[in-house]
C-alpha cells in the first residue's frame, strides 16, 4: 500500500489515509487501495477503523485528476462504488475525523457507521463551488444523516460545518482532542467487539434493508440468530450471572 497505513489488530483493522503532501485528496490509487481493503474484510469481516494523518482526514477528491475526467468516468461511479462497497461491509466501520473532511472525504466518512471528531474539524460538500455536484452519496446519504434543511444548505450553499455544528446535527456522535481521536476509536471498536460478531452483522444488514423488506427481514435474521451457539451460549452466562447476584443479596 502506497496511500494508505494499515494496522491489523485481530478483530479490527485500522487504515489511514496518507497522502499529506496532498491533505490526504483521494486519487484513483487510494480508491483501488481501499477496494484491496474491502476485498480482504469481506472475506475476513473485522471492524474497520478509518483515519488521516498530518491532521486531516480527507481534503476532497485529488482536483488535478477530477479535471480531466468525463461523461464516461462520472458513468463508472469511481468514488461511489467504493463508498458504497464500505458501507455494505459486515460489521461497522467507524471514521475517527481531524481537520478536514471535505467533498470525496466527507461522502467517505458518511459511508462510516460512525463518526468522531475533533475540535478542529471541518466537514461538508464545496462541490458545487467547482462546478460538479457530490455524486458519491452525499445527495442521499447526507439528507439522512442530518434531515433535509441543513443537508441542502449543505449542498446548494457550500456550508462547512465545524466540530460544534457537526455534533449538534448528529453527523458526529463524540468530539476528542486530537491526540486522543484515534483511542476514541479504538474505545468504541472495543464496545462492538464484545458484542457476538453474528448478531451485529445480521443487525447491520437487516438496518439496511429498505422499509417494505420488514419485518419479514427481522424475523427470518431472528431465526438465524435464534439457533447459533453464540445465543445459547451467551444467554446461559447471563442467567448464570444473574442467579449468582441473587444469592450473594441473600
């Protein structure tokens, strides 16, 4: 990987982006990275753990690329294949925020299932300011996330939001010092991790399932669920714990 750092941690992987002569801009060879990384977590699912470096997520798409690209490259989907591939891994992904998430690194960090800033973050959609609309889930995903009034000025206005704004509208749910972001991550990938692995992924999917798939969805998830080890195994111990409170309160 030339774009990217990776760190294997067992039941998470954590990458960051890094391109800092360049703010972190995705180009087509961090886009076929994070496909490589897609490819590995789809065939071993761990939690994924998205970050920066030098102090910014994601500075938007790489522009000396983005101008010379076409009616056929827009056509292909090149950043919304990839944000959408994110999204649908199987267990969640979390993006840890610093600085700028802009544009391209904005849409990939509302393909996360959370996000967590810092005071010094910058988020939103200047697309239009270039003359080209946010065409990898910003349109949809951002609308959301945050409601209709705030995802449009958003959008048609270029509004940037700060930590402080991000947190009110709920686009991040926590806001950490910079040097203490990415144990923020690692915290709240601990608190998923000790749920049963099945049980979030099957609760992952049936979340994305659209409205008419329900509940149908839920009960025939429920039935999977219903016969693993894991429920019986975790159920036992729950009910063992709880008669064991009972009797040390006699």
């Amino acid at each position: 990987m030339e774009t990217l750092k990776i760190d294997d941690g067992g039941d998470r992987l954590s990458v960051q982006l890094h391109r800092p002569e360049v703010r972190n801009a995705i180009d087509q060879q961090m886009v076929d990275e994070l496909h490589l990384v897609c490819t590995d977590l789809e065939r071993d699912p761990r939690i994924l753990i998205l970050s920066g470096t030098g102090g910014v997520f994601a500075s938007g798409a790489d522009i000396a690329q983005l101008k010379e690209r076409r009616r056929d490259d827009a056509l292909a989907g090149i950043n919304s294949r990839l944000f959408s591939r994110i999204a649908q891994l199987p267990l969640p992904v979390i993006a840890a925020l610093d600085g700028y998430a802009l544009g391209g690194g904005a849409e990939l960090a509302f393909a996360a299932d959370f996000r967590l800033g810092t005071p010094e973050l910058k988020i939103g959609n200047p697309e239009t300011g270039l003359g080209i609309l946010p065409a990898a889930g910003a349109t949809w995903r951002l609308r959301e996330l945050v409601g209709e009034p705030l995802a449009k000025e958003i959008l048609l206005t270029g509004r940037v939001l700060n930590a402080e704004e991000a947190l009110a509208a709920r686009l991040i749910t926590e806001i950490h010092p910079a040097d203490a972001l990415l144990q923020a991550a690692h915290k709240l990938a601990d608190r998923i991790a000790r749920q049963d692995p099945l049980a979030t992924r099957i609760t992952k999917s049936v979340f994305r399932a659209p409205r008419e798939a329900h509940p149908m969805i839920d009960q025939l998830a429920q039935g999977i669920l219903f016969e693993s080890d894991a429920k019986f195994e975790r159920m036992q111990a729950f009910l063992t714990r709880k008669d064991t409170d009972r009797k040390k309160k006699k």
